[in-house]
C-alpha cells in the first residue's frame, strides 16, 4: 500500500533533514549524561574539506556552550527513541532543500535580553541583545560517497522587526518593489563547524551546564517565559532522488524522523 506522493522539490540533490527539537526538565540526567555516553563527539571538522577531526574548533565550541554528538545505527537509544515519540517532549518536522541551499532551525523561545560571555581569540566578550531569537544555519551537501555533509553556523536575531521596501524577485524571475520585515542579526562564523554523516545517523546538539553564561545556553536553555528547561537538537538526514514526475515520488520511501524510528522500533519487536 502506497501513501500520497511527497510534494516538494524534485531532483538527483534533494535532501530531507528531520528536526526534532526535544525539551526536558533542566538538568535532566539523560539528555545531559547517559546519552552522550553512547555519543560520538569526535565528528568536528572546521570546514567542509578537512579530514581530520578539529580539537581547535571542539575545544572553542565546547568552552563557549557547544555539545556536537553522532549517534550511528538504525535505532538510538531507547531513550532517545521515546523522546523523539513523545507529543509531549518533541514535535518534528521535516526540512527539504537542494544541496548547497541554507536553512535555518530556531532553538527555544525569544529571550527578553540574550546576555552571555563569549570566549574569541582568548578574550571575553560580552553579548547583551534585547529580544533575541537563537538559530543555527544549516547548509547540507553531499558527498561522492553518498554520505551527507552538513555545516552549521550560529546567529542570533534580535531587536525590533523593521519594515523595509527592497526589490524581490518573484517566481517568474521578475524583479519587483516589495514589503518585508527585517531584524539586526549577528552571525558567527568563527563559531561554525561541519560534520559528515551517513544515512540513518543522527546527529545531537545540546549544551553542558557547567560553563556558565555561554553562547550555548542561550541557544539550549529556556527563556524567562518558560524557565526550568532545556533542549537538545536532533537532526536525521537522507538523499533520496525524487523524479521529475512529482507521482513518482512516494512518501514511504522516506517517512519524517518520528515515523522512521517508530517503525524501526515496530520492525524490531517480538510483539
């Protein structure tokens, strides 16, 4: 039995990413200890072409808030698995875009004030942004062995939303004077990082609790309207082709995250 064709884009580098953003009670011993016990967090490289795993951008993540981890294998950890099933910790989506385009994936809720200390070039740096919203920019690629690759960046959005008239081009190609809203952004660059994974990996974004005012806990820790949480990011990623003709294209060929792991876990059972 065949579900509705998946509507979307079409093409030999269309890639899918599920995005599960799952929140906890703060200091939850799961998402902050057992799990990255069955993690791998020798992934980092600090672009897309080096081999070799980069201590220097590990260690400049992890002192300015940043756990990057790999969970490889059909099915993760029990635990992991129940969170991602849960109405109540997670909602996943899914995410499609052509190789080489960027999307970007908020993280928690708008913070009143983003304060936190930055660690750049051995200096401290203070960050105070009123109203800020946190997000990584995700650009996937793929790779000549059919892994995908996909290079993170942080930026914050805050401030007021500022109406501005520039010219937009439509569908057709057509330049034409449009309204659109626009808000002051920090990026950074410097903090940005790649990793490669194959299919049916999954890749975990959180933060340690024992650095204090970092970048990272304003992307993982709530804001004051919901405090006492946290979260963790995960992300699962597939290459599947889709064919010029979009009835061709079917959905069970590659079910969002949560559908995946529900039947992995139901293949799996004795039941």
């Amino acid at each position: 039995m065949h579900a509705p064709p998946l509507a979307g884009l079409v093409g030999d580098d269309v890639i899918f990413i599920d995005v599960a953003v799952i929140e906890r009670p703060l200091g939850d011993s799961f998402v902050n200890r057992e799990l990255w016990n069955e993690t791998d967090e020798q992934i980092i490289r600090a672009d897309g072409g080096e081999q070799a795993v980069s201590l220097e951008r590990k260690t400049v993540l992890e002192t300015n808030g940043f756990r990057v981890g790999q969970v490889s294998g059909q099915l993760p950890p029990a635990k992991l698995l129940a969170l991602l099933l849960s109405p109540r910790s997670c909602q996943p989506h899914r995410l499609q875009l052509h190789a080489g385009n960027e999307t970007t994936i908020p993280l928690g809720p708008l913070w009143p004030h983003c304060r936190c200390q930055l660690a750049h070039d051995g200096q401290i740096v203070p960050v105070d942004f009123p109203k800020g919203q946190c997000q990584l920019k995700v650009t996937p690629s793929l790779t000549d062995d059919g892994r995908i690759r996909l290079h993170f960046t942080p930026h914050i959005k805050h401030g007021e939303l500022k109406t501005v008239f520039k010219p937009l081009q439509d569908a057709a190609g057509v330049l034409r004077w449009g309204r659109q809203e626009q808000q002051a952004e920090e990026l950074y660059p410097w903090l940005s990082w790649t990793i490669t994974v194959a299919p049916n990996d999954y890749v975990v974004l959180g933060t340690p609790l024992d650095k204090g005012e970092t970048l990272g806990e304003q992307f993982f820790l709530s804001g004051a309207e919901n405090p006492g949480n946290q979260y963790l990011l995960v992300l699962r990623t597939a290459h599947v082709p889709t064919p010029p003709n979009p009835a061709e294209a079917r959905f069970g060929r590659s079910p969002p995250l949560a559908l995946r792991v529900n039947m992995t876990a139901a293949r799996g059972s004795s039941e």
